[in-house]
C-alpha cells in the first residue's frame, strides 16, 4: 500500500467499510433466518458470517468513536 491520505480519506474509507459491513451482517442474518431449522448447516454458516461482521462492526465502531462502547470480555 503506496497510496498516502490525509486523516479526512481515512475516516471517509472507514466509515465506508463500516457501511459495508452492517450491510453484510444484516444480509447474513436474513440468511441464517431463512435456513432456520430447516437447513442448519447453513444457518449455522451464516451465524459464523453474521459473527465475524459483527466483531467488525465492534472494531470499527470504536475506532470511529473511541471510548463510547462498552468493553466485552
């Protein structure tokens, strides 16, 4: 990575990414909900996604705004 950006592009690319991922944990939340019981290897899948984009969410959140977000242990 070569490129150089001022802090103002950076928070814009972070909150880009934030976007990206709350779109992608609903969409994988609305997967696991459709599978429901009925197909549970996949729900169980989109559970792990839907996880992952929500310790994204997590991470970013608390980069964008420092200090606001409670700890989880």
């Amino acid at each position: 990575m070569t490129d150089v950006v001022d802090s103002d592009e950076l928070m814009r690319r972070i909150q880009r990414a934030r976007a990206y991922a709350v779109r992608e944990e609903r969409a994988w939340r609305a997967r696991g909900d459709e599978a429901g019981p009925t197909d549970p290897g996949t729900a169980r899948d989109a559970d792990v996604r839907r996880t992952a984009y929500e310790v994204v969410l997590r991470v970013l959140d608390e980069i964008l705004t420092p200090g606001r977000h409670p700890a989880q242990d």
